[in-house]
C-alpha cells in the first residue's frame, strides 16, 4: 500500500513544505510516484520518516541524522535503543519541567487554556513561556510586552500549534539554506529574517527593524539564546542576526 505526500503529512502532522524539502536533499526520497508523477510513500518510507522525525525531535540537525539513518555499520534497531535512550532522558526533563510550569501557571494566572501535560504536548522541551520572569523583567513596562501578553492570553491550543508549526517550517527552509551555503547577506537569507520578523509582529508585537536588530544581537549575546537556534545548526544564530542586520539595512534608510 501507498500514500500520497498529503496523507503522508497528515499523519506525522508535518508540512507538505517539509516533505518536500526531505525529499530534495535526500533525505527521504519516496519510493513510488504515480502515474501523474506524484509522488507515493511506501511502509518503508514512513519507517523513516518516523525515525527522521524521533532524530529531528531530539535535537539532530538534519545532516546528522542523514549520516545516522544512511550509515550501513547500524541497523535499525540500533536506531531504536538510541532513541529508546535519549527520549528517557528527555522525560526525565520534561517532568521537571511540567511540574516547574504547573507553578508558574498557578503563580501567575498567564490565562492561556492548556494544561500542563499540552503545553508539553505542544512545544516539546521549548515551552514558550520559559523566559516569561525574565522576558518581564526586561521589557514587562513597555507597550511591546503588554501588547504581546494580551495576544497570548486569546491563544487556543490550536493557535499554539501552528505557530509552532511555521517555526518548524521556517528553522527547516533556514537550515536548508544555511547547508547550501547562503551567505547572511544574500537575498534569501535576508528573506527569510524579513520573514522572522513578520513572524513576531503577526504573532506577539509590531517587530520595527531596529527591535528586531536588538533581538538578533541578543540571540548572540544570550547563551540560552544561542543555544536554541544553535540546537538546529552550529552557528545559525550568529548568521540569522547578521542577516536580521543586512535585512534591517535595506529597509532603512541611509
């Protein structure tokens, strides 16, 4: 049996964009195509994906996990007591996490309709309230802070979820485009961090370019920072701020 790369999608709750960007690095090229050209996916092909998708959830960049799943020396159940390992570890994390976020949530009434065991659901180990305290501290009397807290506090969890899917989407397309070599300066880097501010400002606050310049040298000078984007690609969050500078260049005037 085979299936189209829409039911594909659906099912691993992944982004036709996505699989379509697998396939052309070679990551996870379908095995069958139609007789249109459309590409199908075999049993096969979902065992992979289903392995890419564990890698990708604990933190492989995408070209590790190509060396890991194409390496002939392992065989497939090496690949499951690995993962059966770090995903221990990774829920021994999470719960104290979860328990730490049940605090935080009673404490501070945020207003956003999820429990616990969801927020976790949604985000994985990146919770997007985990610099709340500080993210207060910082900013919590500007009218930037206040208007994002309004637009937070009216998010359902299906809100939730797919802005965590255009992250995904975009830390993908922006790893891709770090892997074929495009400098922080070129078009399509500075595309894309237009595209990241874009973000910010239709989900949380109006992103002006020089904001967004301040946040892209904080997403260097903050370790915490730089250890999330850095945790897709080493030194992505150095060339996503030097592209957030050369985007904010051309939009501003001399």
């Amino acid at each position: 049996m085979s299936y189209s790369v829409g039911q594909v999608a659906a099912f691993a709750g992944v982004t036709v964009r996505t699989l379509h960007h697998y396939d052309g690095i070679g990551l996870l090229v379908p095995s069958g195509r139609s007789h249109a050209g459309h590409r199908r996916y075999g049993d096969a092909d979902l065992d992979r994906l289903q392995q890419i998708l564990f890698y990708r959830e604990l933190g492989f960049p995408l070209d590790e996990v190509a060396a890991l799943l194409d390496d002939p020396e392992t065989d497939p159940r090496a690949h499951l007591r690995r993962q059966h390992e770090l995903l221990t570890a990774r829920i021994e994390q999470l719960q104290k996490m979860a328990a730490a976020v049940e605090h935080a949530m009673e404490a501070r009434e945020m207003g956003i309709d999820l429990t616990p065991e969801e927020r976790f659901e949604v985000f994985g180990d990146k919770d997007p309230e985990q610099y709340a305290e500080e993210a207060e501290a910082r900013w919590g009397g500007t009218e930037l802070y206040a208007e994002s807290q309004r637009r937070a506090a009216r998010y359902t969890k299906e809100d939730w979820q797919r802005m965590q899917a255009e992250v995904a989407d975009w830390t993908g397309r922006y790893d891709a485009l770090m892997a074929a070599g495009e400098p922080p300066t070129g078009e399509r880097a500075m595309d894309m961090a237009e595209e990241h501010r874009q973000h910010i400002t239709g989900w949380f606050y109006a992103c002006s370019y020089e904001l967004h310049r301040s946040l892209g040298e904080m997403y260097v000078a903050d370790e915490r920072f730089k250890a999330f984007y850095d945790s897709t690609r080493a030194g992505l969050a150095e060339h996503l701020k030097e592209a957030i500078t050369a985007n904010a260049a051309r939009h501003t005037p001399a």
